[in-house]
C-alpha cells in the first residue's frame, strides 16, 4: 500500500533528534486534547500506530486505559509487539475497520496518517462509526505549504497522497457530522527550543499559528 512507512523509519525515531521530537509533540497534543476534552477515557485507538511508540507515551499518561494500536506494516507490528507490552497492535486498513463494533472507542487519535491516504473520508466515516457518541478524534496533519518544503528538503518518509488545509479539513470532517471543538497549527521547529511552547501559545492568540508546519484538528463525534 501506497504510504505505509517501514521498519528502517521505526529504527530511525530512535536516533535522529527531529524524528524524536516530532513524536514526542504529537503525543503531547494528543494528551493535552484528551485531558481537556475527555479526560477520563476508557479504549483509546491510535491509527496508523506503527511501532506504538507515540501510543505507549500516551498509555503512560492513561495506565489503566485500554491502548490499541492499528497498523498496515507487519514489520511495524512486530516492532511493537517487541517493544510495548503495555498496548495492544492490530494489523489492520485505517480505511476499513468493519471488524470493530460500533460505539468501541471513547478517543481515536489520527496523527501524521490521513495525509497517507488514498480515501480519508472512509477512515472519518470509520472513525465516526467505532467512536461512541460523544467521543473524539485527534488529527494531525502537515500544513500544505510546509509539506512541500519539506518534500523538496527529503525530510518526508514515505508517500504523501495529498495534504490538506485545516479549512479543508473541517470541511471533510463536518460531512461526517463531527462537531470541531479545537483546530491550529503547532510546532515552530522540527528540533524545538527553548519558549517554543510559549511562542506558539501567543501565535494561536493572534491567529497565526495556522501558518505553522503542522496542524491540529480535534472533533467530537454525535
């Protein structure tokens, strides 16, 4: 499949400081979203969860929640399988999820995988399905402009089938009736620094932190 990153790049997010970093961010976003707008989850699903490493931060935030990562790679899988013993993994299609039942999830959390797909309303309308009434989903995904940037650069691992504004975004999100409770853009550097937190508190006060490199959607399901 078109997008599925390998296990070469799992081995990378150990060593390389930006790989690091970016994981780390999106698993504080994730967090800090859950905290505020379900704090008390009981079945969190990770899409596109590879080695389960962003998932495993997470289980360490929600120890006695039940963490299920779904994931295409087999070898991604068993990476995890190796490494976290806290979380569950499933070899699975984001796209098509019809082994879940409906209403299983309180939180799905989506980072850095819609932009791989080649139909992301089907994993909305998935998500919507298996997502309990009153449950959320997290989506991060790269600004378009600093997509291509980065493409240039050969900073981006594996396939992009296309990127979306937030504009977009909410527009995808609203046809699956998904109501938005958050949306911005987050993180000024790939490596961090110093304030950076607190810069893009301030850029997100003004409105301008939809111009960072990525973006952050956060809807409530019906």
């Amino acid at each position: 499949m078109k997008g599925v990153l390998d296990k070469e790049y799992a081995l990378q997010r150990e060593k390389w400081r930006a790989l690091k970093y970016r994981l780390r961010r999106r698993a504080d976003e994730a967090v800090q979203a859950i905290r505020v707008f379900y704090p008390d989850p009981e079945r969190i699903l990770d899409l596109g969860t590879a080695e389960g490493r962003m998932l495993s931060r997470i289980k360490d935030k929600y120890p006695s929640t039940l963490c299920v990562g779904l994931e295409y790679s087999p070898d991604l899988l068993d990476l995890g399988v190796a490494f976290f013993k806290n979380i569950s993994f499933i070899r699975a299609d984001a796209q098509n999820m019809s082994f879940f039942k409906d209403a299983s999830f309180d939180v799905i959390v989506a980072a850095a995988i819609i932009e791989h797909l080649e139909n992301p309303r089907e994993m909305l309308r998935e998500s919507s399905r298996i997502l309990k009434s009153g449950g959320i989903l997290i989506i991060t995904t790269p600004h378009p402009t600093w997509d291509k940037i980065a493409s240039a650069l050969g900073m981006i691992k594996g396939t992009h089938q296309s990127t979306m504004s937030l504009r977009s975004l909410i527009d995808l999100c609203g046809k699956e009736n998904f109501r938005v409770l958050k949306n911005g853009g987050f993180m000024i550097s790939p490596i961090g620094f110093p304030g950076e937190l607190l810069i893009e508190k301030l850029l997100s006060i003004i409105k301008l932190d939809r111009l960072l490199p990525n973006q952050l959607i956060v809807v409530r399901n019906p």
